[in-house]
C-alpha cells in the first residue's frame, strides 16, 4: 500500500504530534500512529525507530495545553474534541468511542496539575461526556479515576463535577435506559462517595448541585422518584448532607401537598358552581369521558419518547384550562353547564394525578425511613443514627411544613418517626408547646408568630388525637398543659381587666370612666363580655387567636381521647355502656371554667368541633353547654367578619387556619398510608368497643374503582368550605 493511502485511513482526531523531537526524528508512519488516537500500533517501523504510543500522546497533550497559555488554541481544540461525547448528538458507537478515548485518559491523567480555570473547555468536555453509560466497567474505572485526580487536583471544578454527576440521578427513564440504569447508578455513587471523602468541602456543592437538578413539580411521577431514590441513596453515605437535602426535598414535596388540597378546593368550587345550575341527565357526560381518555401513563415499548411528547402536551392543555377558568364566564348561557361539568372532570383528572404522583413520592421517602429506623437487634431500642435523623426532621418540619398552609400530608413524616420511639414523640409535643409559647406573652405583635402559634395548636391536638402509640397517661399529661395554658390566659386577662378599670376610677372619677376603662382594657388585650354589642368576635379575634386556638385543641382533642381522661365508678376500664358517674382525670377539671369563661370560646372555635364536643360532653356526663352554642348561634356578628371581602386582613386568615386546618387527618394515599395505618387513631362514636367497622369502609373505599379526590374531602375532618355538595363526614374518619 503506498504511503500516502495509509495516511489517508481516517479515524478520529486526527491530532499533529508535537513539534519537539523525542528521542528520535518521527516518521510520516509513526505520526499517522499518533494521528489515529486508537489502540492500534504501527507494524511497519524498524524496532529502533518505534516510540511509544502514550508518550507521543502525554507529550501532544502537554504542548496543546501550554500552547494555549501563548494563544494558540488549534490543537487543543483537536484535544477536547476527543471528549466530546453525547450518546443522543452523535452517530458514534459506544464501543468505538470506548476505543477513541481510552489512550488518551492516560495522557490527560499526566498533566492533570495543569487544568486549572484556563482550560475550560477541556475540562467541561472530560466531566460532561457519556463517559458513565460506556459498556466498559475498566474503561468507566479508569475515568472515574481521571475525574477524581481533576477535582482532588483542583477543587475549583468540583461544583461543575457535581453537576456533571448529579444529572444522572434520572438516568433510566427512558425505555432504552433500563437495562444499564443500575450499573450506571452503581458507578455514579461509587465516584461521588470517593469524592465527598477525598474532598471534605464539596458537601455544599454536592446539595447546591441536587437542589439545582431536582425536577419541577410539574415533572412526571417516575422522573421525580428516581431521582429522589437516587438523592436518599446519596444521603446513605453523605450524612453531613441530610438536614439541607432533606430541607429541599421536603420542600419539593410541600409543593404537591399544597397544589393536591387546591385541586380539591378548585373541584369542590366547581362541583358547587355545577350544582347551582339546571341539573339536566347525563349532561357533559361525553366531554368528562374524554378526559379520562388519556389517563393512564403506560407507554408501548419503543413509542416512550412520543407517548411523553403527547401526554405534555394534554397535561398542558389541562393546565392550560383550568388556570384560565376566567375565560369560562364569557361563555353563552346555553353552554354553560356543559362547561361546568367539563371544568369539573378536568379538575378531577388533573388532582388525581397529583396525587397519585405525591403518594409515590411519599412512599418513596417512608420506605427510606423504615430502612434506618429499625430497633437494635440486642437492646431493641432505637440507634443513636435514628435519633439524629429524627432531630433532623423535626427541625425541618418547625422550619418548613409549620409555617406552610393547606399541607395536608408531609407532617405525616415526622409523625411516622415520633411513632418509633416516646422520647421522638415527646420531643414532638415539646416542640409545638414551645412555638406557642407563653400564655403570659401570647398577644406579641408579628402576624407570622400569631399564624405559627394557631398552627403549633392545631398540630398538638391532632398528633395526640390520632397517635395510637401514645399511651393514657402521656394523653391526659398534654391535656393538663393545655387547660392549665388557657386558665393561665384567663386569669392574665382578667388580672389586665381589673388592674384597668382601677386605673381608670383613679384617673377618671366622671360618669364616663367605663367607658374609658373598656377602652384601656381592650388596648391592653383584657376581656370583652360576649354580649357586649360591638363586633366583639370580629374585634376579639386576633387578640385571642392563640387562646381560642388552644381551646380548640382542648375540645377536639377531648372528643377522640375522653376514654383516656375517665375511669369508671369503680376504676378501672370505661364500659360505654355504663356512662353515669364517671371519674375524670384531674387534668380536665378546668375545661369548664375555659368553656364559660367571658371570652367565649366556643364562639370563634370551628361549629362541627364545638358541635361534637358538646354532644360527647353531654353524652359523658362531664358537662352540659348547648346553651352557649344557642346563644351564639343568635349572634348575627358571629356569621361574617366585617370588610369588604377583598383583601383577606390577617383575622380572616387566623379564623381560617382555626376552621380548616386539622393535620393530621386520615391518610388515605394508597401506597404511603401502608405505614400509618398500624399507628393511626381513627374516629370511634360513643358506644363502639372498636373502630373496626370504619377502617373496614375505609378499605372498601380504597379499591380499584377509588376516586382518590372524594376520599381526600369526604375522609378530611376539616369543614370543607366550598364542598358541602360532597358528602361531609368529619367525625367518622
């Protein structure tokens, strides 16, 4: 074969050799060698003349780079060319680009001190290629081992290393990924291991680099849990990350919680905006038919990519319709119903959805949490990793999930691990005791303290209402700190009272120092008799928000646990059958000064909780206040708080956290209530020995035809606002 055939034998790069003489003068034969950038040698060179392979390759690599410091950047963009690799943008085999880059790994891997921020380019091309889905585990080792001598070398490139590594976290989405997903995870934990122990400071770029990559809400239910399992596994090893991690993925996860209740409230808005119209048979039937036309996910084989592209773009168009339910009211009268009930369907569609997606989410982090929430197998108490991973949620859930409204299942998480041990639930409820704080100091300014304080309340009575694994006394100790809070309130409110009006009969000996007194004694947060003709809830409220919040928790929380504050007459067990003459537990003996107390309470409580605490009241014995709620019933300043309706002012919203908001409601997620049920206190009525039967509809409830949504409204004991159409059951969850 002539000379110049052989040269003309192209496979890439084609890269000059460099200009320097090595060891002898070098051939047109031994730079095609050189040339080829392949494993394949040169066969018609004498033995004196053959030079070495890898060093023709370090030394070309040398000079590309310092020629660069001089200007010249012709062969070093020859150099990064040969780590350019996306197995999606290029026609190269992974085989043959197996082949292509493997001398050069050595090359680079000998002048890796001198990749610092000038070569860019260089180092981009190493960390971004595809290097990690190669079919070759020696080949993939050996350039694992490049990237770690880069960033160990040059900490400066780890944040673009941790990006380069993370965006394989979702690696095996895609029906051609399968098969090779798990070794390509296994490779990728094992280099970021090797780096987060080689290079102590990279924590904080490897959870900037996760927060960065972690997929919007929007993004489909197998995209968000692979990379959530792949995020968990990192924490396995990575521990000094789990209070940041966490931080964002419980924040990623609040953002479905809320948007699935706004699915609910939007549905039930529609449902009562449907109701309202002329109800004609079957009408819209067709349109809600095809909606759910499109539901499932399953994807034929081979057709992922498209089935995808179609499923965006009908979840965009569901979006798209619900968002803009303004455009629905300049419809014709004719089409009107027609509209609601298709607004409705789609509502529908698009809730389930996010639940189905939230419930996998869920399960996901609880199957991780049962993994390293197990006993010790000698001592059967917890290990010390789990408390510090409890501590680490319950910071996180005081930070994150208190403050947010409308979460309706992320609390559910550290509820799951205060069941694993009672100093975890002891902690729980000293925590939410202190976010309330002081009875003394509760009437502090701050909009955003009176909200945490509502929430704090709200927590605590539920978590003691639906814990099964909290034991009587722990029950009837939290019960006494509550009633001893609100009689400790009232009595400072009284003592504010009376050290007003003889602050006002010195200073003001005229007819008219009442009135003065009612007016320093309202400024300094005193009392206000219930029957005072004023706006009194509407004045009041604020003032009190955290007094008629705990009272609240008090009343709620009597209603489910009373058979753990009463002996029967004789001790022992309550026999529901024989309610007469029970003995109460000392902790409750002040609920009935609270109850009658001037302030009133049961006026600014919700109506179904203070309607059921009156009921269980009198059915017990304990006491007797249908009265109150006659009274207040009267009051027509009880109905509306005065305004506009425009602008929600901050009482609005503390009533509505009041009325609303009851945390821990069932969960009725199919897959994550798996780990709920078995520690969760469902409703029972006077007179039931068991809750069996309930949990017994639950279940038929959760079949194959489940409609997802209607549990959540129906199963919720918070007073659904809009979705009274929906039948209401709030004691029998």
């Amino acid at each position: 074969m002539p000379l110049a055939e052989a040269e003309s034998a192209s496979s890439p790069p084609k890269v000059p050799i460099p200009q320097r003489p090595v060891r002898r003068a070098v051939s047109r034969k031994q730079k095609a060698v050189v040339e080829d950038g392949s494993s394949t040698a040169a066969t018609a060179t004498q033995p004196d003349t053959v030079i070495n392979k890898a060093v023709f390759l370090r030394k070309f690599t040398e000079n590309a780079l310092l020629q660069v410091k001089e200007g010249n950047h012709e062969e070093y963009s020859k150099l990064v060319k040969v780590f350019l690799y996306s197995q999606r943008e290029t026609s190269t085999s992974p085989e043959q680009y197996v082949q292509d880059v493997t001398p050069w790994i050595s090359a680079v891997s000998a002048n890796v001190s001198a990749l610092d921020i000038s070569y860019r380019e260089l180092v981009g091309a190493i960390l971004f290629s595809d290097w990690i889905a190669a079919p070759d585990d020696n080949f993939v080792h050996r350039y694992s081992t490049l990237v770690l001598e880069i960033v160990s070398a040059h900490p400066a490139w780890v944040p673009q290393a941790m990006a380069s590594l993370v965006r394989w976290f979702i690696y095996g989405v895609q029906a051609t990924e399968v098969a090779l997903a798990p070794a390509v995870h296994d490779r990728l934990h094992a280099l970021l291991e090797q780096v987060y122990r080689a290079i102590p400071t990279c924590g904080a770029n490897m959870a900037a680099a996760i927060t960065d990559a972690y997929p919007f809400r929007t993004a489909k239910a197998n995209v968000q849990v692979l990379f959530l399992q792949n995020i968990l596994r990192t924490l396995d090893y990575a521990i000094g990350l789990r209070r940041e991690v966490l931080r964002t993925v419980l924040n990623r996860i609040i953002q479905v919680d809320v948007e699935v209740q706004v699915g609910i409230e939007d549905r039930g808005s529609a449902a009562a905006d449907n109701d309202e119209s002329d109800n004609e048979p079957n009408y819209g039937a067709a349109d809600e038919e095809g909606i759910f036309e499109f539901e499932e996910d399953e994807a034929a084989p081979g057709d992922s990519d498209s089935e995808d592209e179609d499923e965006d773009e009908n979840e965009d168009e569901e979006e798209s319709d619900v968002d803009n339910d303004d455009d629905d009211d300049s419809d014709s009268d004719s089409g009107s119903d027609i509209s609601n009930t298709s607004k409705l369907g789609k509502i529908k569609f698009c809730a389930k959805r996010v639940a189905a997606k939230l419930d996998a989410i869920m399960s996901t982090l609880f199957t991780w949490l049962e993994q390293h929430s197990q006993p010790d197998e000698l001592t059967l108490e917890m290990p010390e990793s789990t408390g510090e991973l409890f501590m680490v949620f319950l910071d996180l859930f005081s930070s994150v999930v208190l403050p947010t409204f409308k979460s309706r299942y992320t609390q559910f998480f550290v509820f799951y691990l205060s069941s694993k041990s009672p100093q975890f639930s002891d902690l729980f409820l000293g925590t939410m005791m202190g976010s309330i704080g002081d009875p003394i100091r509760s009437n502090a300014p701050g909009q955003a303290t009176s909200l945490t304080k509502v929430a704090a309340a709200s927590y605590l009575s539920s978590f003691v209402s639906r814990a099964r694994f909290l034991p009587s006394n722990v029950v009837r100790s939290v019960m006494g700190v509550l009633v001893q809070w609100a009689c400790t309130y009232i009595e400072t409110q009284e003592q504010l009272q009376r050290e007003a009006e003889e602050e006002s009969k010195l200073r003001q000996p005229h007819p008219w120092a009442k009135t003065y007194a009612q007016a320093a004694a309202s400024s300094k947060g005193g009392l206000r008799s219930s029957s005072n003709s004023s706006p009194s809830l509407a004045a009041d409220f604020e003032r009190h928000a955290v007094f008629y919040a705990m009272t609240q928790a008090i009343i709620y929380t009597f209603c489910f646990r009373w058979r753990d504050m009463a002996e029967a007459p004789g001790g022992g067990a309550v026999v529901e059958s024989e309610l007469d003459n029970l003995r109460w537990c000392p902790e409750v003996e002040g609920i009935q000064r609270i109850v009658f107390s001037k302030l009133n309470p049961l006026r600014a409580c919700s109506s179904t909780i203070a309607s059921q605490f009156a009921q269980v009241a009198s059915q017990t014995n304990f006491m007797f206040c249908f009265t109150v709620l006659q009274q207040n019933r009267r009051s027509a300043n009880d109905s509306k708080e005065p305004g506009n309706g425009e602008t929600p002012s901050h009482s609005s919203l503390l009533r509505t956290e009041l009325e609303t908001f009851f945390p821990f409601d069932p969960m009725v997620l199919p897959i994550s209530r798996q780990y709920i049920d078995d520690i969760y206190f469902l409703w029972q009525d006077i007179g039931e020995e068991a809750s069996s039967d309930e949990e017994d509809d639950i279940n038929s409830e959760l079949g194959d035809d489940v409609d997802v949504v209607d549990q959540m409204v129906a199963m919720s004991i918070s007073p659904a606002r809009p979705l009274s159409a929906l039948h209401e059951r709030i004691f029998l969850s």
